[in-house]
C-alpha cells in the first residue's frame, strides 16, 4: 500500500484548525481506500496510540501520520474505526 504521503497532509489540515477532523480523515481514508484498507491503516495507528511495538505490517508506514495526527488525534481516529455506529456503507474488500 503506497500513497500515505495523501493522509499525512490531510493530517496537516487538522492541526491548522481549519474545521477537517479525524472524523473527515477517517471517512476520506474509507472513500479512498475502502473499509479495510483503511481499516488496516487504523490498527497499525493503534499500535504507536498505546505504545506497541511493531506488530502490524504497517507500523513503521504509519509513523509519519502518527506523528503528523499527535497522540490525541491518532488515537480518536482509531477509536473511530472501532465504534459500530461508524459502519462503512461500502465496506469492499481491498486487495
């Protein structure tokens, strides 16, 4: 999976304050991606939100949005994806 470069700047837009939030990046990364691609993305977040050490296959490819998002930031994106109100409508299986 290439193209993280995309979310890291999306990140950026939610640290400048100008009304984008882990939501819009959330939901972005689903309509670009696809549930579980993004999903993927999510988990491997989660890793550096509680401190793991590189678990997922996607963990060192995260880092830069983890530290684009900041600790706050990536762990609400992650718990997005984790609440079952939160369904994707397309939820495609990537490959």
């Amino acid at each position: 999976m290439t193209g993280f470069e995309r979310w890291t700047s999306r990140a950026d837009r939610i640290r400048d304050g100008d009304g984008y939030t882990y939501e819009d990046l959330a939901r972005d990364m689903v309509d670009g991606l696809g549930w579980t691609a993004a999903l993927d993305i999510a988990t491997a977040l989660r890793g550096h939100v509680y401190g793991w050490s590189g678990g997922h296959c996607l963990h060192q490819d995260v880092k830069p949005l983890y530290d684009r998002l900041g600790w706050e930031q990536a762990a609400l994106l992650t718990a997005w994806f984790r609440d079952s109100r939160n369904p994707s409508t397309d939820r495609r299986r990537t490959p």
